[in-house]
C-alpha cells in the first residue's frame, strides 16, 4: 500500500507556531511534499526575538535534518545530518550574528532513503558530517546555497537537488504499510498487532524499521503516538481523559509520565509554553492539573 504519508501525517516541533528571525519554517514544493517535512531556519527579513533564553528544548519529531550552519560573508558552511531522535534534549540558542545563518531540510522519517546512500541504521541520535549519507552533497550543492542571498533562493537550490536524488524505487512498501496501521490506530498498536496487518513476520519488521529509520517499530510507535497527542494538546477543547482513550494509555498518570518522557514537560506546560510563541492565537487550556 502506497500512499502520500504526509497527508495523514505531519509531526511538530514544541514551538510549532513559532515565526520569527530567530526560527521559520518553508513549505516545500508539490513534487517534495510527501517527502520533505520542511525547509527551516533563520529570516533576516523577519523581526528577531526581543527574549533569547538560556536554551530551547528540542523534541523527538521523528524527523531527519540536513543542518547547515553558514557564514554569508565567506560563503562557506559547515554541513552537518541528524537523525531520528528518540528523546528530547535542549539547544542553546547561537548568539546572534548577522553575517551567520542557518539553512536546513527537514525529512519525513520514511523518506531519507530515497534520497540517501546509505541506510539510516547506525542514524539513531546521531549529528554526522551530511556527506556521509548524502555522498555529493558538498560538491553538488553545498557552495551555491552557502553563497546564496536569500532563503527563496537556498530553497530553490535545495529543491533542485533533492529531485534530482529522488528515487521512488526505494520506497519500501511494507514500511508505508506499517506506518499507515500505526497512524491510523493513533501510535496503539503493538508489534504483533503490525506484523498481523503487514503480514510479516516481527524479525521481518524490525530489520526494515531499521534499516529506513533507524529505529525499531516500538520506537518509533512510541513516538508517533507521542506526536499525534501533542498535537491533540494544542488543540481547543484538549480533555486528557479522552486522549487516554483515544490513544490506549492504562490512565491519566500513564499518559502523563510517558509524554514527559518525550517532552520534559507536561502537556499543560508544553501548551503554555508552545502558546508564548503567538500570543496572538486563541486557544483553551488543556483540562489538567
């Protein structure tokens, strides 16, 4: 079973409405969309933050990123690929400096291998240099975005280069199966249930989960059930007896210690904090204490 993964699901950040110099996110084009979760980084064109503070936290989005740290006077950048993150950890914001920027590619869980050289095996909680999975980045890419004037056109260059990499052949229908089943039971599913729908065997699994994600099916399972109810916190009307239900938690105190596994955070802290970024934006706490 093939299908568009993104159009069913789209994993966020803990500041998902956050727009700013310090931090904007770019949709991709048509072509890239059920592949490339977003383009990120900073917008000079954009005002910064007045409050920097000591260090933001980052969630596991099951997400992989191509970084590049560039340095617009010299044209050079320092390029870097992280992968899926089975945790959450926090980033100390980089001082600003208006010579510097960062520029990145956000890639769907499923997807790195269409791209890649390699498998995302040994990916787990990694940061390596992108030329290690992405061979001719460097040479390929890399210079004409680090010397590129605005994000349109970094962007533009990215693109470019990510549909010439693109093979559809790889995609592995039996992983997009898997994935389909996990979201569509809200992340409540367990192996046995996945491998009884896939109808392959629990080696079978883990041996694909890992070698395209770089994680086994319970974690990544973990995590897409993680996702999918902190997007259910931000929404109006969020009860947490409904989302133990919804998404097969023994309780409340269940689901709260496994989302402050993932988060660092309750929901109702993650929601506060979350909605400081747009203050602007109308929504009802969640009802917890």
């Amino acid at each position: 079973m093939s299908v568009d993964f993104s159009g069913i699901y789209r994993p966020i950040t803990a500041s998902p409405f956050k727009r700013s110099g310090d931090y904007c996110e770019y949709p991709p084009c048509d072509a890239l969309k059920p592949y490339i979760r977003c383009f990120w980084g900073t917008n000079g064109e954009l005002p910064r933050d007045n409050f920097q503070p000591e260090h933001s936290i980052v969630i596991p989005d099951t997400c992989m990123d191509i970084i590049m740290d560039i340095d617009m006077e010299s044209g050079t950048a320092h390029e870097f690929f992280c992968g899926i993150n089975d945790g959450y950890f926090y980033s100390r914001p980089k001082p600003f400096d208006e010579k510097k920027t960062t520029f990145a590619i956000r890639f769907y869980c499923h997807s790195v291998i269409l791209f890649a050289d390699c498998d995302m095996s040994a990916a787990l909680n990694s940061a390596a240099p992108a030329e290690q999975y992405f061979e001719d980045f460097g040479r390929a890419v890399q210079r004409e975005i680090a010397e590129a004037k605005t994000t349109a056109e970094r962007i533009a260059l990215a693109e470019n280069y990510l549909l010439r990499r693109l093979n559809k052949n790889r995609e592995n229908p039996d992983l997009m199966n898997a994935l389909y089943y996990i979201v569509s039971k809200n992340g409540n599913a367990d192996i046995s249930d996945i491998s009884l729908y896939t109808a392959l065997s629990k080696r079978q699994l883990e041996r694909i989960f890992k070698r395209i994600t770089g994680v086994s099916p319970k974690v990544l399972t973990d995590l897409i059930r993680y996702q999918l109810l902190w997007k259910d916190v931000l929404s109006e009307g969020f009860d947490v007896q409904e989302a133990v239900l919804k998404f097969g938690y023994c309780d409340q105190s269940h689901l709260l210690k496994n989302f402050k596994k993932f988060h660092g955070a309750t929901p109702s802290e993650a929601f506060g904090n979350a909605r400081e970024d747009v203050a602007f934006l109308q929504y009802n706490s969640p009802k917890m204490r």
